[in-house]
C-alpha cells in the first residue's frame, strides 16, 4: 500500500518481501468496509473472490445467535489472492519489486539505512518497515524491548479448499463467519466458508489460559460433539502466528529514517483483532508523511498521529479494563452481551468488530 502510493506520486520506491506471491498467510480473511476503503479497494471491480457477509453468528451454550444486516457490512477474501493483488498493483504503478528476498538485519546510519540481504547492502534514505510481527524494522529501532510494551495474540488457523459437494454434507453454511468466545474471555474461535474454502481458527491474547493448540482441539470436538464438522474430515495442519494489538502505549511508530506499519506497529485492534484495516489506514499515513518530509530526517509525527486517531480509543480502554475483571464477571458480561440481540448487535459486532461504537 505504501509503494503503491509512493509510485504513483513519482517517488523511487523498493519493496522488499521474503516470500514469492502469491504466498499464504494465516488470516481469516474477513474484511470491513472501512478496511476496503482505506486500501482503496473497490468491492464492485476487485477482480478475485469477495464474499458479501450481511450475517454473523456468535455460538453460545443456547446455540447459534445470528445477527443480519441489510447491506453487506464486510468482506470475505482469500488473503493470497488479495496480498497478490496488493502488489501487483504497487508494481503496475511502478515500484520495483524483489520477492523472495528475506532482510536479515537493518542498520540505520547518520544519513541513509541500509537492509542486509544474502551478504549485499541496499541503501535508501529512509525505510517503511511492513514486516509483519517478526519486522526486521521494528527490530532494529526497538530490539527486544519491542515485544516488552506489547499485548500479543496467540493464533492458530487452517483453510482448505473443500469443494461445494462436500460442504452440503456439513452444517458448516456459507457466507457467515461463526465466532466463539473462548471461555477463559480471552479471544475467540472462528469458522468461515468462503466460496470453496473453509476457514477455521482460534486466536486469543496469550498472557494466561490454555495453550493455543489445547484450545483449539477443544474447539474442534466441540464443533463435532454439535455435528457441524463431520468426524470423517481431515483439515489441512493448522498453522500459528502471534502478533501485537493496539492498547495505544507504542510510543515509536515513526522516528529518524523510519516508519512503522500495520503488524509492524502492533496496530490491531484489540477486542477483534483485525489487522487488515489497521495496516491500511497506517500505510496511507507513513506515505503521506513521506510524501510531506522527502528528506526522511524525522517521522516522529506520524507516530503521533496515529495516535491522536486511534491511540485512546474506547476500545483500547474497554480491551484492558475487561481483562482485569474477575473471569465470572467477564464470563456473565460477555453472555450478556452476546444473548442479547441488540447488544450483540450494536456494541459486540458494530463496536468490536466494525469499529463504529
Ligand atoms: C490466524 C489469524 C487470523 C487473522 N484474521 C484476520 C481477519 O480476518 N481480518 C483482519 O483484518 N485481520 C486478521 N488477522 C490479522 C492480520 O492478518 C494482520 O494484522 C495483517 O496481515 C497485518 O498486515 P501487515 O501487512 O502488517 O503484515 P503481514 O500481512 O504479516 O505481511 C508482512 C510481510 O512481510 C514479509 N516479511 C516478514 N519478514 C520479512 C523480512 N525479514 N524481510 C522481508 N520481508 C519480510 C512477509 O513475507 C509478509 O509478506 C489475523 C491474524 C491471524 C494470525
């Protein structure tokens, strides 16, 4: 995001990526509106798999809560598909492009950084780490200290391609993301079938509570204790991946030569953990920052206006109170909210999930 929109205001631009696209990533794949928006994205030409959701169900012990909405009010997306398209479309604008190139070390000097790839150098005046969570950016500014300050969640996903015949012998359905809260109140379990593919996982903060695979073999059993996933199916293996949520206390998003986005930053929100539209939103301002200051002698700024956007939010604060609840408290609040229609409506999947409290 940030190439594609250095390239089309003229300015040189290399993009670094250790893998070749398109590449998997362990994602859900369900987009907001508002993170198409901000990577401009237009739903009605988006030339891949786009899945309208205009329902959501949360699984409590009474079954299935299933909340609709007129119009669509996200995205289901296959993130290789949709990280190709990403860089495609920074290439056509005319960034230059190396996949498969890992950075192993970045090392900032007095007037340039240079990335260390393979024994080589490359130099540039200032850099966009967009590393993801294991960002060799981030590591440099920050070094260990980086994960001290952090809240991280834990995850575990797989998604398989299944076919439609095999999805009518499930009751899986389609289109509809199902998300189940962990009973620890720490993050949640998912299933999501879309087109073909079934998407399933389970995230949760990783401070305390059962390890991520116990958590989601419990899942699983579950799911085939209420026959929704037949016991005759074997699911491609699960793959992990941790990374940071916003809680507004990351003081160093920007500072000389270098800027920090998306998992990078540790920028997702905190009660979904959606990631997609934080790294949207953060690139569109790293590359107006850039854009504002082509010297690259301080980003300082844009730290700060991430954080005068995001920083303390409701839900940062909402995130964090409700974690040093009681585990009962927070089990009967979060029944409370989730059973009823118009709160799990309005505060649970507008608020937590769409943004819009
Ligand atoms: C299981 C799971 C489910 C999720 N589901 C959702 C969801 O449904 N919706 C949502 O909005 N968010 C979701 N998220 C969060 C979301 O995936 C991330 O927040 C988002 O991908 C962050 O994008 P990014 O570009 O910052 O990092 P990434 O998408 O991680 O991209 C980082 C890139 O950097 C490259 N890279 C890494 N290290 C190096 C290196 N040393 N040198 C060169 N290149 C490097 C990687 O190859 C990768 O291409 C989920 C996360 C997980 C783990």
């Amino acid at each position: 995001m940030v190439a594609w929109k250095l390239a089309r205001a003229g300015r040189d631009v290399l993009l670094l990526d250790a893998k070749t696209f398109p590449r998997f990533k362990p994602c859900a794949g369900w987009v907001t509106r508002d993170a198409l928006h901000a990577l401009e994205i237009d739903p009605t030409t988006y030339p891949h798999l786009l899945i309208p959701i205009t329902r959501v169900a949360i699984g409590l012990s009474k079954g299935l809560q299933v909340t609709h909405w007129p119009e669509p009010v996200s995205y289901g997306i296959l993130r290789h598909e949709f990280d190709a398209f990403l860089l495609e479309r920074a290439r056509a604008a005319g960034a230059d492009i190396l996949e498969g190139h890992r950075v192993e070390r970045v090392i900032f000097d007095q007037d340039c950084v240079h990335c260390l790839i393979k024994g080589q150098h490359i130099t540039s005046e200032h850099i966009v780490g967009a590393g993801g969570s294991s960002c060799p950016v981030a590591r440099a500014v920050a070094g260990r200290a980086i994960w001290q300050y952090r809240t991280t969640v834990a995850a575990q996903m797989s998604e398989i391609p299944i076919g439609a015949a095999k999805l009518q012998q499930s009751r899986l359905g389609s289109g509809m993301p199902v998300l189940y809260p962990e009973p620890e109140c720490d993050g949640y379990a998912w299933y999501f079938v879309k087109g073909d593919f079934l998407n399933i996982g389970v995230g949760a903060l990783t401070r305390s509570g059962p390890a991520i695979p116990v958590r989601r073999h419990r899942f699983l059993q579950r799911l085939q204790r209420e026959d929704i996933l037949p016991d005759s199916w074997s699911l491609s293996p699960f793959v992990g991946h941790s990374y940071a949520v916003w809680r507004g206390i990351r003081p160093d998003l920007g500072g000389p030569r270098y800027l920090l986005v998306g998992d990078a930053a540790g920028l997702a929100h905190d009660l979904s953990g959606e990631g997609i539209g934080p790294a949207g939103i953060s690139a569109t301002l790293a590359a107006a920052a850039i854009l504002k200051n082509p010297t690259g002698q301080d980003f300082t700024d844009y730290g700060k206006e991430w954080a005068s956007l995001q920083g303390n939010g409701f839900s940062t604060r909402i995130g964090g109170l409700l974690q040093a609840l009681p585990l009962f408290i927070r089990q009967t609040a979060l029944n409370t909210l989730c059973g009823n229609p118009w709160l799990r409506r309005r505060w649970v999947l507008e608020g937590a999930f769409l943004g819009r409290w």
